[in-house]
C-alpha cells in the first residue's frame, strides 16, 4: 500500500503545481483586462474555477485516501 500513497502524494504535488500556475495565469489575465478597461469577469471566473478545482481534487484524494485506510 505504500508505493499506491507515494503515488497519490506525488500526483497531488503535480496538482497543486497545476492550481497554483492557474491561480497566477488568472491573476495575470485580471491585470490584463483591468489596464484595458474591460472589467475584470474573465479573471474572476478562471480564480473561482479553479478553486472550485482544487476543493474537489482534495475532496476526492481525501475519500480515497480513508477508502484504502
């Protein structure tokens, strides 16, 4: 059981690599459209996506988790 949570930990640090450049894309995007005036929903929108993301990446790495307990 042990190479199986070796592998879950290694795959979460992936994905909040992956959350992280997400919420920074977003931040970035945010900038963008608030210098070009045009309001700043498209960023909003990606920052509550992918936070919505990750709750439900851990969720789901927190039932597995207690499944193979």
């Amino acid at each position: 059981m042990d190479p199986i949570l070796t592998l879950g930990g290694y795959l979460m640090f992936f994905a909040a690599a992956a959350f992280i450049g997400a919420a920074a894309w977003a931040g970035f995007e945010t900038v963008l459209c608030y210098r070009a005036a045009r309001g700043v929903n498209v960023g909003v929108i990606r920052y509550g996506v992918t936070a919505i993301a990750a709750i439900v990446c851990t969720s789901a790495t927190a039932i597995g988790g207690w499944l193979l307990i």
